[in-house]
C-alpha cells in the first residue's frame, strides 16, 4: 500500500468509528453537571431552559452548520471530530495545526498533512486542558497581582493570532491572500450582511477563485492529474 | 453566592471530569492511530516529532490567553464547571454568552448581585444544550463533508493542498476583517502578528531551521501583543 492508501483505507476508517461514537458519548457526558445538580435538587425549569435555548439559538444556531462545513477542508476528518468536541478552534486549533504542518514540512489538505494535523490538534487540546485546569483552579487568587500592562496586551491576543496565520498562509499564496481579505474587508465594511454570512461568502467565494485560477495554470504547482 | 459551595463542590469536579475524560479517550485513540499510520506511510520520526513540538509551543500563549480570559467565568460559575466548558466544547466568548442568556431566562443578567443558584444553574444548561449542534452535525457531517472535499477537487489531488490554503486564508480573512478595522491596539496586533510571523518563517525556510517555525507563533503573538499595548 502507498502512504495515501494506508491513510484512506486504514487510518480514516477507524478515525471515522471511533470519532462519530465517541462524539456521541461525549455529547451525552457533557449533561453530567445538569445532572449533579438535579440530583442536588435543582433544576431551572423546562421554561428558563427554553427561554434562555431561544436566546441561545438565535445566537449561534447558524454557526452550528456553518462552522463544520467551513473549517472542514482546513481540518480534514480527525480534526473536525477533535475541534468541534473540544472547542478554541479559531484561536487555538486551527493556529496550532497550521504552525506544526510548516514546521513539519508537510501540506494541509495531503495525507500527510492530516496525520500532522490529527497530532497537532491532541497535543493543543491537551495542553489547553492542562493549563485551564490549573487556571480555574489557582486563577482567583493570583490575578489581581498580575501587572495591568499584562492584562492589557492579552485584550490584543486574537488579532495577534489572526494576523501571524494570516500571514503564514499568504506567503503559500499572496494572490488568494489579497482576494480574500478584499472580500472579507468589503463584506464587513458594507454592514448589510451578519457575520456568518461573511464568512460563508468569502469560503465559497475562495472555493470558486482558488479552482478556476489553478484551473487555468495560475496557482503555483498544477502538477499533471493523477 | 450560596450556590458557589455547590458549584466548586468535589462532587461537581466528577461531573466536570467525566465529559472531559471522554475527551481525553478520543485524543489518546487518534494520537495512536496518527502515530503508527504516520510511520507506516514513510514519514519519518523526526517529521512527526517535529510536528508534536510545535504544536506544544504555539498552544501555550493562546491557551495562558484562554486562562487570562476566563476569570468572569470562573468567579461566576465555578471553577469545574469553567474549566469543562473552556477545554471542552466552548470558548469565552460562547460561554460568558451563554451564562448571560441563562441569567436573563430568570430575570437576571451574569455577575449582577441577584444571580443566585437558579441563574446559575439555568446558565450550566443552557450553555451546555447550545453547543449539542457543533458536536451532532459534526458526528453526522464529518464523513460526507470528506466525499464534498473530493468531489470539489474534481478528481485532481494537486489541486487538494490549494483547496486549503484557499479556505484558510477564506476562513482568517473573515476573522481578521473586524480586527484590523477595529483600529488602535487591535490594528496593530495584526499587522505586527502577520509582519513578525512571514519574516520568521521566511528566515526558517531560507536557513532550513524548523526550530524558528516551531517558535514561529508564540514569539509573533508575544511580539504583537506587547507592541499593541504600548501603542
């Protein structure tokens, strides 16, 4: 078998098993602490649930399905089963994974590139776990002798991590680079659109550009077809 | 703030731990098979090691900013049940939402001086039966999205690879958009980020040093940050 062999016919298969079922488990574990406290005695009651599940709908229901479809070529398989378990996908996830396929001198969207992904994806959600454990349990007591220039650089954490991966991706691609954040840029200046519209609009949008600019020989290796 | 005895409770602790060992369990399944699947397919020790090393450098700073971030929720909500929602399915953002929707369901708001025992706990479900969507259509969707994939590529692998670039770049230009036209700080975390990230993985590349990409990440992020708050 060669490399793209092993990783379709015997990686992916059991990735796909134990993802979906353990997704499931996990999806059914995480109402342990509504449990805990209805076993304690309390519960809200049906109506404070569904009004706050409406509030909560209205908010981020949409991205339910957004958010898989759009990150999924960028995750591949392992990684959209990891990341929508474990969360932090745009600010920690997808960073991680990005970083450790250059370093690793791999490519994301090969074969390659997705067991790169699958290992970058376990040792940042680990370590997140970690480091958040030890936070939640020591955080009350330590931050107010943080210094305030401290507490004011973290404000700027996400724009720094958007900037670095955006720059990474655009050395592979300065062309595709400029497109996207142009459409991206109009979109959110227009005001017309909300956000997870921008965001599917621009995805497609990358979609379509990227595959008629390599179909006519413009992006960088058309190898021969396979 | 009776509440918060039962919140950080030992017996919430089991309750927290539970999904997150659920998590765990999966990270260890995919690590293996990653591993042995890895090696089988040629690639070296050293490629994978290197892959692992970087990834447990760039993860620390963003996860310290989770940390940072985290306080509101934590002072609110308790610590165990702060730290499922952070490692598990959320981020800050989702979750202070979601324990503010389940505040106002009972006619309170997150940290106001009447959020008791019933906030909190409508605030453990709601934030808990809002995220059901992202682990159900990702469990159901995963599969057929891979077929989509391949289907879009229109039977040229080559063209796979520029799929995602393509969609990456799609995905942080979106994300980037309201940072960089927030102006101030915000501007210039960006542009510093981007500006420190290519030279260094450009110096990387030239002087064949995989070591500067591991680091690549945490320093541009430092760098930025610090630069954006003294501006």
């Amino acid at each position: 078998m060669d490399a793209e062999e092993i990783y379709s016919k015997k990686f992916l298969p059991g990735i796909m098993k134990w993802g979906a079922l353990l997704l499931w488990v996990g999806l059914v574990f995480s109402f342990a602490p509504s449990m805990y406290l209805l076993f304690h005695g309390i519960f809200p009651g049906w109506a404070a649930i569904g009004k706050g599940f409406g509030l909560g709908f209205a908010a981020v229901g949409v991205m339910w399905f957004v958010e898989p479809f759009s990150y999924f070529p960028v995750l591949g398989i392992p990684g959209t089963y990891l990341a929508f378990l474990s969360g932090n996908i745009s600010n920690l996830k997808l960073p991680c994974t990005a970083v450790s396929q250059e370093a690793a001198g791999v490519e994301g969207g090969t074969s390659q590139g997705g067991i790169i992904a699958t290992i970058a994806m376990v040792v940042a959600t680990i370590v997140a776990t970690v480091l958040i454990f030890i936070g939640a349990v020591g955080l009350a007591s330590v931050v107010k002798y943080f210094p305030p220039f401290l507490i004011k650089a973290t404000t700027f954490v996400l724009p720094a991590i958007f900037g670095a991966i955006f720059g990474q991706f655009l050395l592979s691609n300065v062309t595709l680079g400029i497109i996207a954040l142009a459409i991206a840029i109009t979109l959110t200046l227009v005001k017309v659109i909300p956000g997870w519209g921008i965001l599917v609009i621009t995805i497609v949008a990358m979609i379509i550009i990227s595959r008629v600019l390599f179909q006519k020989g413009l992006l960088g290796k058309s190898k021969s077809k396979e | 703030m009776e509440y918060l005895s039962l919140a950080n409770s030992a017996g919430m602790w089991v309750a927290c731990i539970l999904p997150v060992g659920v998590l765990i369990l999966l990270c260890v399944i995919f690590y293996r098979k990653a591993m042995a699947s890895g090696r089988e397919m040629g690639m070296t020790r050293e490629t994978l090691m290197v892959g692992f090393n970087a990834a447990l450098i760039s993860s620390i700073g963003p996860s310290l900013a989770i940390v940072i971030g985290m306080l509101a929720l934590v002072v609110n909500m308790g610590a165990p049940f702060a730290w499922l929602r952070l490692s598990y399915i959320g981020s800050i953002m989702y979750e202070l939402m979601m324990a503010d929707f389940g505040a106002q369901a009972v006619g309170t708001t997150l940290g106001a001086a009447d959020f008791g025992q019933k906030a909190f706990a409508n605030g453990v479900w709601i934030e808990t039966v809002c995220s059901l969507g992202w682990i159900a259509v990702a469990a159901v969707a995963t599969p057929r999205l891979e077929v989509l994939r391949k289907k879009m590529a229109g039977g040229n692998i080559a063209f796979l690879p520029i799929l995602t670039s393509a969609c990456m770049l799609g995905a942080f230009a979106y994300l980037s958009a309201s940072k960089i036209l927030a102006g101030h700080g915000s501007t210039w975390a960006w542009i510093i980020g981007a500006v420190c990230m290519t030279s260094l993985l450009v110096i990387s590349r030239k002087m064949k040093k995989t070591w500067i990409a591991e680091w690549s990440l945490g320093v541009s992020m430092l760098v930025a940050m610090c630069i954006a708050a003294l501006v």
